[in-house]
C-alpha cells in the first residue's frame, strides 16, 4: 500500500470556466497511471471522496472534477435523500459542457509529473456512469468503468463507434432506475460497434449498491465488482507500466 497526498486543485476548462477537483495520489517517487473519477449526482462527497483514496492506495493518481461547477458552488454535495435539491444541477448538464469538463482533468492528469500519460482510465457511478462512457469516446484512455451509468441510451450510443478503450459496466438486476431495454440497447451499441466489453449484471443489487452510504447499499455485490474492477485497471491501465518496469 501506499502513504497518500489529498490535494484540491483548480482546473481552467475549454468554455472559460472554472472547475474544482479533489486529488489523491502516492507520495512515492515516479509516475503512476491515472484515473478519472466521476461523482455522482450529489457531489464530490465524503464517499466519492474515500473511492478516489481507495483507487490511488493501489496506485494510482486519481482526480474527481466537481461536474456541477456552472450551476454550483464549490464543494457543493447534497445529502443521499435529497435528490429534488439536485434536479436543477442535473437538468444544467450539457453533453458539451461536460466533454470541456472531460478534456480539461484527462489533459490536467496527462500534463502530471506524477502521472504516466498513456496509462490513464476513468470510473464512474450512476450520473458518473455516464461520464465515464463519454469519456471514453472523447479521450485517449485505457479503460472506462460505469457503474449503473443511466441515460447512456438513447442520446450517448451514437458514441460506442468512437470508444477508445474497454468497457467495463455494471448494472443492479433491482434496478428500477435504468430499464432492462435500456442496458440492452447500450451492450447492444458497443458490440455492433465491434468494441471490447464485460457486461456484468447482479442480480440482486439495486442502483447505488456499491455506496455504503446509501440504503441499497449491498456489500457482497460491492466487494465483487470492486475486486474485477481492480483487475480490469491492472490489466489494461497498469500492464505496460509493469511491463516498462520489469523491463529496467
């Protein structure tokens, strides 16, 4: 395991804007790969917050950019059963406001003296889902994970042709949030569109299972898709850099 450095940073984004985004990565010398960290739709809060320190003890320089920073103050979040207080900020989302938001932390990790620039992934849960999707189709990355990422279909499928990296999704089987058509209609863009997948469904979680903050909470079902998570970045964000390595 790695000793970690918390930072807070300030992104300039493409539009003129400015973003908040909270950073954990090792204090080792070197670099390491990165990763994307997508909120969800109640802020960059103490559990998105604890998931980035999770991913960087493994070794990674992680970096969650508050997406809500047009229509919110900094370090805005929202309690998990105050989901009304978010609709304005979720309704002001644009699909190019948040690509300026993607550019600008990818190009922020890329431009890291503590970050490899070609070993870069994102994760993302629910409205982070999504995100991670998107921005899998906009930037240069080597893996994107989207936990019970909803509305991908019908307007982001389209993008499954511009994929650059293997997907990993994982969806609640007690979802009633995302509708069985609709993850259908998503596995079905990116295997028309001859990309890498793993599709995993679990039957008896609900949305938010992976959020031991939230009532759907579901610590099986979190310790199983955060353990294939975990092989999913080594496989392909960390392998070259073992590779480079083992290679000195």
């Amino acid at each position: 395991m790695h000793s970690l450095a918390i930072e807070k940073h300030t992104l300039a984004v493409g539009d003129g804007s400015s973003m908040h985004a909270f950073v954990a990565r090792p204090t080792d010398k070197g670099s390491f790969p990165g990763v994307l960290l997508f909120q969800e739709a109640f802020g960059v809060n103490a559990h998105i917050r604890d998931v980035a320190q999770r991913i960087a003890l493994e070794g990674y320089v992680v970096i969650a950019p508050e997406l809500f920073h047009r229509s919110a103050a900094p370090g805005f979040e929202v309690p998990y059963d105050a989901f009304p207080s978010v609709m304005p900020h979720l309704q002001a989302l644009t699909e190019k406001g948040l690509s300026d938001d993607i550019r600008a932390s990818y190009e922020w990790l890329r431009d890291s003296s503590h970050v490899a620039p070609d070993r870069i992934g994102s994760i993302g849960f629910c409205m982070g889902g999504r995100v991670s999707f998107l921005a899998n189709s906009i930037v240069g990355l080597r893996a994107a994970v989207s936990f019970y990422g909803g509305s991908i279909a019908p307007a982001l499928l389209p993008r499954a042709a511009h994929l650059h990296a293997p997907m990993l999704f994982f969806w609640g089987g007690l979802d009633k949030h995302i509708p069985q058509e609709q993850i259908r209609s998503v596995i079905d863009a990116v295997k028309a569109a001859g990309k890498p997948y793993i599709n995993v469904e679990i039957s008896d979680a609900d949305h938010g299972f992976f959020c031991d903050a939230r009532p759907t909470y579901n610590p099986i079902a979190a310790r199983e898709a955060w353990s294939l998570t975990l092989s999913f970045f080594q496989a392909h964000v960390k392998k070259a850099d073992e590779r480079s390595q083992a290679a000195r």
